[in-house]
C-alpha cells in the first residue's frame, strides 16, 4: 500500500507542474490574439503568484486541520477550474477571473505535500516527488504547441484540464490508500508551530531570501524562455513554444540525477553542484551564436542544474528547524517562493522592453549568485545555533 500511496503522490506532482508552463508556451500566441504588449504575461503570472502565496501561507492551518489527502484533491479541483477558465476567456481582462482558481490550487498541495514528504521519506524520494513536477511542467508546452498547430491556444488549456481532471479522479479514489497509512500521516499535529514562531528561528529568514531568489530565476525561466528565442533567434511560433519545455526537461533531468545520487551526497552539496551547474548553462545562453542551438541547450542545462535546488531546500526543513517547524517553514518557503515567482517575471518583462531581451541570461546570473550566498550564509547561522 505504501508504494500505492508514493505513486498518487507522484502523480498528485505531475499535475502541480502541468498548468505552470502554459502561459509561457502560449504567450507569444494569446499575445496577439489579446492585442496586448509582451510585458502583459507578467501581469498574468503575478496574479496567479500572488493567490498562490495565499494559499502557501493558509497551509499550516490546513495541515493541522485536514489531512494531506482532502487538501490535495481540493487544490486539483481548482486547477481544473482555472485553466478552464482561461480556455473560455475572450479578452485580456477575463483571464484575471480565473486566476484565483488557477494560482489557490497549487500552494497548499504543494506545501502540505512537501512537508509530508520531507517528514516521512528520504532525500531521494524528495527528488523523484520533484522530478514527477518537472514531468507535468515539460509535457504542457507540447500540449500548447500541439493546439497551436492543430486548434487554438484556447485548446492548449481545455486539454490539461482534461488531463487534470483525470487525476483528481484518480485522487479521489486513492482516500483509502491514506486512511490505511494513519500512522504515517500524522500532518495535523496539534502542536506544530505557527508562522509567526517559525521566523524566530535562526536561519529561517535568509533561507527565504535563497529560495526567492531561486525562483525568482526559475519563474522567469518560465514565463520567457520562448519569448527568448523568438526575440533572439530565427524561430517558428510553434517551434518556440515546444522550446519552452527545454527547462521543465532539463529540471526533471536534474531531479531524476539527484534521486539517485541524493542518499550519498548531502542536500548541501548537491545544491552546491547544481549552482555550478546552472552557471554553465547560463552562460551558454549568454554566447552570442547566431544558431538557437548553444541557447537550448544552455535552457536544458540551467534546468539540469537548477534541478535539486528546490527538493534540497524543502527536504533539510525538518533537520534544519526542527521537525515540529517544519510545516510553517516549508509554508513560509513556498510563500517566499512564490514571492519571487510573483514579481520577478514581470519585473524581467518591462527590463526586455527597455533594453531587450537578450539581457535574460544577466537576469539569470544575479538570482543564482543570490541564492546560493543567501543559503550558504543561512547555514553558518544554523550551526552556531
């Protein structure tokens, strides 16, 4: 049964990923059907971000009120309303009706999953968990590109509702494979802490500085990398949106490296590695080749490194303050995450206007160097206690 459970939680995480990657797939597209300025999609995900640091922040309570299970099957339901929602909208304006739906769904599934992984599973387990997000994040933009090329964009979204829908129906039924495993699933423990307390403890803030940072980066990474290469390269509309993918695989690439290795090197260094490896990618992003070639596989590789940043973080929450904190920190991260994922797209949006969007590789590089220093300096204040 528990292997069962593993498998629901896996596929819980391909659904988280699945509606991430559409906006920025479809953009170049809805942009022009909007009639709308390209910084426009920043907007979009700002709002869709802001709901999600809400729902983030809801999460403690939730988890000690309700168990992981309704709080998943909830939040799928609303990612099904959302992208629906969007699929039906006429205009510009009527996207922001749904982004309530679209961006509550995704920060309590993804909080409460994260703490209930991180308190009853290994380092490795946390990376697949991460690596089934990057699976949902990479198949949605060949799901656009696909609509783009046969239908609409409008069908890009109608299509992983459907999807969706599929595994809400799937989690729905799972409700006994949770009652079974009651002994592991102890998420609403009456005396975890509050927010308040959790950032009192040392440590905690700069942690969150590191990962706004580190998804500040991969929130633009997101939202732009098609626009990149049809702002910069020689590029089909189409082609450009399954490019899209280029990081979501390159994530899930990374993830899947880091379950394997993840039991043997600590969740510090491989952080430490995967920095490394993202200032590579970056930077074969940043040579300037007139060929799209170097820049997707620079996308592919910065995904690769950036890959068992987000599991690593969110797995050390127990270890780091304490496993009766951990769900209001890993409720703090998330909000801090989304924080970054919130603003630092739109912000990259009116930069590529007024200076181009070549600059995004620079962009990249400033967030990166955030997040690791912000993490490193967040250890030192761990171990003096």
């Amino acid at each position: 049964m528990g292997s069962m459970l593993l498998a629901v939680i896996y596929l819980a995480f391909i659904s988280l990923g699945l509606p991430d990657s559409l906006l920025g797939s479809g953009w170049p597209t809805m942009q022009n059907d909007f009639g709308v300025p390209s910084s426009y999609a920043g907007y979009v995900s700002m709002s869709i971000s802001f709901m999600t640091i809400i729902s983030a922040l809801l999460a403690p309570t939730l988890i000690r009120k309700l168990r992981t299970h309704h709080i998943v099957t909830g939040s799928i339901l609303l990612t099904v309303i959302g992208p629906i929602g969007f699929s039906l909208s006429e205009s510009y304006a009527m996207l922001f009706l749904f982004v309530v739906p679209y961006g509550l769904g995704a920060g309590s599934v993804d909080s409460a999953l994260n703490n209930y992984v991180a308190k009853h599973y290994s380092s490795s387990v946390m990376n697949f968990l991460h690596c089934f997000y990057g699976v949902g994040a990479m198949i949605s933009p060949y799901i656009m590109s696909l609509a783009l090329s046969k239908a609409h964009w409008n069908e890009g979204y109608r299509w992983t509702a459907y999807i969706q829908s599929g595994i809400m129906l799937v989690c729905l039924l799972s409700a006994p494979l949770w009652k079974k495993n009651a002994e592991a699933d102890d998420d609403s423990e009456e005396h975890s802490a509050g927010i308040t307390e959790a950032l009192r403890i040392k440590g905690v803030i700069p942690t969150l500085i590191a990962f706004y940072a580190y998804c500040a980066g991969e929130a633009t990474c997101f939202l732009w990398t098609s626009s990149y290469f049809i702002g910069t390269k020689t590029i089909s509309a189409q082609t450009a949106a399954a490019f899209g993918s280029l990081i979501f695989g390159g994530l899930m690439f990374g993830r899947l490296i880091s379950a394997f290795v993840s039991n043997k090197l600590n969740d510090r260094l491989l952080i430490r590695i995967g920095v490394a490896v993202e200032a590579v990618g970056i930077l074969l992003i940043f040579l300037p080749f007139e060929s799209y070639i170097p820049a997707a596989v620079g996308f592919l590789i910065t995904g690769v490194g950036m890959g068992p940043v987000y599991p690593a973080i969110q797995h050390m929450a127990p270890e780091n303050f304490g496993r009766q904190n951990s769900a209001a920190v890993i409720g703090l991260q998330m909000a801090s995450a989304y924080i970054g994922s919130t603003f630092m797209p739109m912000v990259f949006g009116h930069l590529q206007q007024a200076v181009g969007i070549g600059i995004m590789p620079v962009y990249l590089t400033v967030f990166a160097a955030l997040n690791l220093g912000f993490l490193e300096y967040a250890y030192r204040r761990i171990e003096k206690g």
